[in-house]
C-alpha cells in the first residue's frame, strides 16, 4: 500500500491471550524505536483497541475531501476502530461480508500518510477476517500471540498453520503471562504454566519473540488508556515489550523478497510483475515465486525462489482450475468438460491474491477461479513426471 512499509497482523486463533495488549505495547515499542506506526483494531465485532489508549468511543472520525477517514491519534499512534463510529453500549450486529467491508474500509480507506508499520489486531478464530486480510492485503507477516498452557497453544498452533496455508510468513511467537511474581515476597508463579510457547516456536521451526510476565499494572494501565509501555517506560513488561519490537525488527529485514501485489494486463502485458532472478537462493521456498513472466501469448512462466522454473501452457491452467464452477466442492468430481474449453482460452489478466495464489480472468468469461502457488508447484511437477513417462 502507497506510503505504508509493513503491514503486521497480530494473531492467535484463541480469545484472551491478550492479543490486543500485545499490539498496543508493540506497536508503541516500535514507535520508541523511531518508527511511525498505525494500528487497525480489526476485531470488529469486538472493538477493545480505543479503551486501551483512552480513546473516546462514538465518535466518528474526520473525513477528508477524498472521503477518506482521518485516524484518531493518542501517544504517537494513529488509530481506527470500530468502537469509535458505535460506542460501547452499541454492539456491531453484522454479517460476514459486511464485517470484511469494514475491514477494508479500516485499511484502504483511512489518510494513513507515510508509516513505517501498520499493526493489525485481529478477532480470535481462522475466520473470515483472517482469510480477508490474506487474500486481499500485502501482509509482511503475523505474530502469534498465546500463553503457556496446553489448550491455548494448541489453538494459536491452529492459527499459526491457517496463515502458513495462506503463505504469511510467521514472524515470530510471543509467549503471554509466563509467570507471575508476587510483589509482596517477591516470589514467582507459572499461574498458566511455562514456556510453551518458547516449545512450540522450536518444534515449528518459527522464531521465539519473547515472553512476558503475568503482570497487573499491564492490566491497570490498560484498563486506565495508559499502556505501560508509556506509562512505566522503566518496568520490566516496557523492557520485554523493547526486546520483542528489537526481533520483531530484525525478523523483517530478514525477509526474503517477494513479489510485489499486481493487476496484470495478459495481452499487452501491463502492470506485469517482477521476474527477481536474482533473488533466486538454492534453499528457497518451494511455493514462493520470484517471478512471473508472458514467455509468449500462450506461455505462463514461474520462477520459484530455489530457482525452479515452471511453463506453463494458459489452456492447461484453465482446466486445472479448482473452483467450485470446475469441481465439485464436497466430492472433488470434475463437472468442467475440457471440450467445452476453447482451444484459443486466455487470460485477459492475471491478479496477485494475497501473499499465495492468483486469479485469472479469463477471455471465455470465466472468473472465479484461483490457483495458489502450492497447486502451481505440484501442477509443473506433474507435467514435468508426464514429460518424462512420455519419452
């Protein structure tokens, strides 16, 4: 998006790990690390984000002449949230579609200006906002947010794998309300147990943010619009929130390069994507490509990061095209006849999904349809085995 480096979701799958604190002090530990952030408060349903900062609720936004919202601002951050156009006693009572309107609406239709990183603090679950967000937004990456005991990990594990699906890369775990020192005897309690979301990180190759202590003045700062980040700059979660914003960071100048979103035009091959060989690395990503290239009016080209290359013939696309109009959803049968194909089928253009698949318009008025890099991947290697039984 024009003007905005980042766009970081934090998630879990699971309700009440403290999603929302976590984004609140991250996004401002960032802002310590001479950063501009923005944070969209993308649980629509349940907006908690303007409460955190003492944010007043019911009360719309300022519009600029574009019809664009102009975000509220509290402690360095510029912030959008449901609650701020309903209010606390006024639920948002909305469908699906809807709530991903709003989501859109929060992200694209909101004067930003220049941001260094756009925090997103998502709902629980692996539902229709997260699947919205990959779909539709360039996300850098998600941080899992969860707490040590058993059935919070195995939820947040859940949500970990629905954005590896969708191909988001996993920026690091954060391990929530590791133990809780008494500050009476100074003694300290694994009230949700200990360490493991550190465990998880190790066993899904993932890395380890950090962990942060049971603390109540978390609680109270929160509770009172004064995230302790800024309110106890000194203390020990402000400390922990800084090493977590330090390897958030790094974690993001890591990344590998991808493609850039696109809305590509087939016959004069306009608003074509990079073809980045030189971002080709012999232990890349299988499913990750670098390029995407009209080799000839009939040649789709793939280049894959460990150097792969994939050609594609536009027609056989067409026909492995998954949707529900070419296969049956539940049994997987074919319904799309390949005679009723036409043998001169082409994209009229080739659109970026997310960070995992792309859609095509095709000339025969089909539309639908969107194949993810995985299926591109295992289609080449299909046609490369075929190739080979036929000589």
């Amino acid at each position: 998006m024009p003007g905005i480096r980042h766009i970081i979701a934090v998630g879990s799958g699971k309700g009440g790990v403290g999603k929302s604190t976590v984004s609140v002090n991250l996004a401002l530990a960032l802002q310590q690390l001479g950063a501009s952030v923005g944070i969209v408060d993308a649980d629509i349903l349940g907006p908690s984000i303007p409460g955190m900062l003492g944010i007043p609720t019911g009360e719309p936004p300022a519009m600029t002449p574009e019809n664009k919202m102009i975000p509220a601002e509290r402690h360095g951050l510029k912030v959008v949230s449901m609650g701020m156009l309903t209010g606390d006693d006024k639920p948002a009572v909305l469908r699906g579609p809807m709530v991903g309107k709003y989501l859109k609406m929060f992200v694209g239709g909101v004067q930003w200006g220049p941001l260094d990183y756009l925090i997103l603090d998502l709902p629980p679950g692996t539902g229709d906002t997260q699947l919205t967000l990959a779909q539709s937004m360039p996300l850098s990456g998600v941080v899992i947010v969860t707490t040590p005991q058993a059935v919070s990990l195995k939820i947040a594990r859940r949500g970990l794998r629905m954005f590896e699906k969708v191909q988001v890369p996993i920026l690091g775990i954060v391990e929530n309300m590791r133990s809780f020192t008494c500050p009476h005897c100074g003694e300290s309690t694994d009230i949700f147990r200990h360490g493991g979301g550190e465990q998880m990180s190790q066993e899904l190759g993932v890395p380890f943010l950090g962990a942060l202590p049971l603390d109540a003045d978390v609680v109270t700062c929160g509770d009172e619009g004064r995230p302790i980040v800024v309110d106890q700059p000194k203390s020990v979660s402000a400390r922990v929130y800084a090493t977590i914003a330090a390897a958030l960071v790094e974690q993001l100048h890591a990344a590998v390069a991808t493609l850039k979103p696109f809305v590509w035009k087939w016959d004069s091959n306009e608003g074509a994507p990079a073809w980045l060989e030189g971002a080709v690395r012999p232990a890349g990503a299988r499913n990750t490509p670098i390029g995407l290239l009209r080799r000839d009016p009939r040649t789709l080209s793939i280049l894959w990061e460990d150097g792969h290359r994939d050609d594609f013939d536009v027609r056989d696309l067409r026909l492995a095209c998954h949707c529900a109009l070419c296969v049956e959803e539940m049994s997987g049968r074919k319904l799309l006849d390949p005679k009723t194909v036409r043998a001169d089928v082409s994209p009229r253009q080739i659109v970026s999904v997310g960070n995992y698949a792309i859609g095509f318009d095709w000339n025969d008025g089909h539309n639908s349809g969107i194949h993810s890099f995985n299926d591109l991947r295992a289609l080449g290697e299909r046609a490369m085995t075929k190739n080979v039984e036929n000589v």
